[in-house]
C-alpha cells in the first residue's frame, strides 16, 4: 500500500483517539451519500414515468397506422395486409373500423332521463381484441346471447363510471353519416336528417382499463370488426394498424409501407398522433439536467468544505509530514486519496440508499399519484444498471477534480508554520 493512502485512511477515518471516525467525516459522507442517492432517484422516476406513460400510450395503440385521406372509407384488400407484412419491420398488420357514435344510457337516472356521451367505437379482429383485452380487461359479463343481434361493447373504466354502465346493460348507439346521409339531411329537412342516423343497440360485455383517462378511457369503446361492418359499413374499413419490431426506427417504416402501399394511403406513427403527449413527457427529462447539476454542485462544495476543514484540523500533522522529508506533491496525494475514501464511502451508501427506496417503493407503493392527472396511480421507478454507474462515476470524478483546491491548500502549507499552529 503506498504511503500517502495508508495516511490517508488514517486521516479520513480516524479519531485522534482511535476510536471512531470524526464527526466531519461522517456528514461529508453522509452529504454526498445523500447527494448521490437524490441523484439516482431523480433519473430513475423520470426514467420510469417517460417509460410507463410511453408504454401504455403505445400498447393503447398500434404503433402506426395506414389510412386514406380525409378518414374515408374502403374496402379491404388483402394484397394490401400483405404488402404490410411483406416488410421486414413489421411483426402485425390488421384492418380495423372506426364509427363515430353518441352513447346513450338510461343507467343510475331515477328520472328515466338518458345520459349521453360522444365515443369512438372502434371494430377489431378477433386476434387484435384478444391481445389488447388480455392485457386491460377488467371486468367481463359471464353470459352473453350471441342471437340477439346486438353489438358486444368494451368500454373503458372511465366512460363507465361517468355513465353508470355495468356488464350485462344494454345501451344505445346514435351515429351520423356525414357523408350520402348528409346530402339526404339536407334536402329533406328534420325528417331526413332523423332517417340520416344510424341507431344500433349494443350490449356491454366487459370494462377495460388501461389508466389512461382523458381521450382514451373515456373515449374508445372496443367491438368485433365483424359485427360493426354488418351494422354501419358491410366490407368496409377505416385504415390498417400496425406494430414493429423497433419502436427506434418506427418513423421510416411508416414512410416505407405507406410508399409500398401507394397512393391515396398515407401513414402516421403513434408518436405523430399523441404528438403533444409525448413533447410532454419530453419536458419532463429536458428538466433533469438541471437538477441533477443543482445537486451536483451542492455535493462539490460539501467535499470542498470538508476537505478544508480537514487540512485546518491536521494542520500540525501536515507540518510533521513535510519535517520529515514528504514533498509537497506526496501532501496533496494524501488529501486526494481522503477525498476518493470519502467519496466512495459516500457513493456506496448512497447506491445502497437509492436502491433501498426504490425497492420499497415499488413493493409497497407508498407514494400515490392522481390517475387523471398523471395517468399513473403511483410513482414508477426504474432498477436501471446504467443510471447508477453512470452516477457513481460522475460523483466521484467531480470530487477528485474539485478536491484539488484543498489538497494543493494543504501541499502549500510552510513546516513552520503548521508546527506553530
């Protein structure tokens, strides 16, 4: 072991008694242990809450989708599902169908009065329902009478309390075609804009949840692809989801099927829709460099103190070591090497303090979250290996770098002059 980090160990972690560690030490310890566990849980819950919001936001929708302008209609082809697939990004292609609908509910009104509320019902393949529903359904009726010609609805948790609905309930659909019934809304006055909707009675077969609440939740209500053609648009569809393999390059695939598709389709990806979103959530980490500096330089000038008041404390020990011959680069080796104990002790508590927390939190949830604010229920977290070398290394060599002043403070130092002190 070479002289200068045996003196200082002996000078960072022990008394002049021998006895215990000085009291200086241990809040320099504990300052960057704390410094450096707020370090790691500020990366991982803005890491967490990017990734959960993002993760929900994308298995809520398909990660592009392939439409013709304007939203109309067509019919569905299947060299179009395999010019989709064809691609070498691509894991799944479906065809989907959306209506535009009022939602009418006489449910929880003692009056007979109906509530009411504007939804997007959305027609899937029996393959794309099962996937999304494996994953969110809640709650499902037991029994359902396929012979009663009425639409099997999935509405989300949020449209479900707003309008009291239950599985089991039945609830009526008004839709209004913009389009040919438009034209007969026009000529024929009041009687042709009623014969112009399109009522349709639908069944509630279960309540999904995926805890995203405004525009979604409470928004989309999900059916079989089938049964919503035979109603509103036999043979017809809205457009084509999609999922593939690299969210990464999912921008340029999007580009790439919609030009292999050609004209009129175009394709957009899930971050273009919820675009706002996801600037949203970009925000949230463009802050973190911010505090991650406020509390970086906090933890630099705790060691700077520190070490400071080392050298006032060990003063007389420094003029004995140059007395006998140590140069004043050896000197400010010792003080550097305090300072790397120091700040690996620190370090090390703090990992082990950040990690504590974070597995505490994430068993038992202790701190909660508004879900329609945040669209989470409580704080996410992430165990990521990176965040917490890339800290550790980042405290450390601050530290070293900052610790310079003292060490070069203390290699200064005359030998009359300490020993006098």
């Amino acid at each position: 072991m070479r002289p200068e980090f045996f003196i200082a160990g002996r000078f960072a972690f022990m008394h002049r008694s021998l006895s215990r560690p000085t009291f200086i030490v241990l809040i320099a310890v504990l300052g960057i242990a704390l410094g450096t566990a707020a370090l790691i849980l500020t990366l991982s819950i803005v890491n967490g809450f990017a990734g959960s919001i993002e993760g929900k936001l994308v298995s809520f929708n398909s990660h592009m989708q392939f439409r013709y302008p304007n939203e109309r209609l067509f019919v569905e082809r299947r060299s179009d599902i395999n010019a989709i697939r064809s691609h070498s990004e691509i894991t799944e292609a479906s065809p989907f169908l959306e209506k535009g609908c009022i939602l009418m509910s006489s449910n929880g009104k003692k009056s007979g009065a109906a509530k009411s509320q504007p939804v997007m019902v959305k027609g899937l393949t029996p393959e794309a329902g099962k996937v999304f529903l494996e994953r969110y359904l809640r709650i499902e009726s037991p029994q359902a009478d396929p012979n009663s010609g009425f639409l099997e609805l999935y509405p989300g948790r949020t449209l479900a309390e707003k309008l009291n609905l239950k599985p089991g309930d039945t609830v009526m659909l008004v839709g209004l075609d913009t389009a040919a019934n438009g034209e007969r809304a026009e000529q024929g006055g009041v009687v042709g804009m009623l014969s112009s909707l399109d009522i349709e009675l639908g069944t509630i077969k279960g309540i999904y949840d995926t805890g995203l609440q405004e525009g979604f939740d409470d928004f989309l209500i999900l059916t079989d692809l089938s049964a919503l053609q035979a109603h509103y648009a036999p043979g017809m569809i809205s457009g084509y989801d999609a999922n593939t393999s690299s969210l990464v390059s999912v921008a340029t695939t999007a580009k790439q099927v919609a030009a292999s598709l050609g004209y009129p389709f175009y394709g957009y990806t899930v971050f273009e829709r919820y675009q706002n979103l996801f600037e949203w959530l970009k925000l949230q980490k463009n802050i973190t460099p911010l505090l991650i500096l406020t509390i970086t330089i906090v933890a630099v000038f705790n060691i700077i103190a520190t070490l400071l008041v080392l050298v006032i404390e060990k003063t007389r020990e420094i003029g004995l070591l140059s007395a006998i011959g140590m140069v004043p680069s050896r000197i400010s080796n010792v003080f550097m090497g305090q300072a790397f104990l120091i700040a690996l002790a620190g370090i090390v508590a703090g990992n082990i303090l950040a990690f504590s927390l974070t597995v505490l939190e994430l068993r038992f949830h202790f701190i909660t979250l508004p879900e329609k604010s945040y669209f989470i229920t409580h704080v996410p977290l992430t165990l990521n290996p990176f965040d917490y070398g890339a800290v550790s290394l980042s405290v450390l060599l601050l530290t070293l770098l900052f610790a310079f002043i003292p060490a070069r403070v203390a290699a200064a130092l005359k030998p009359g002059t300490a020993l006098a002190a």
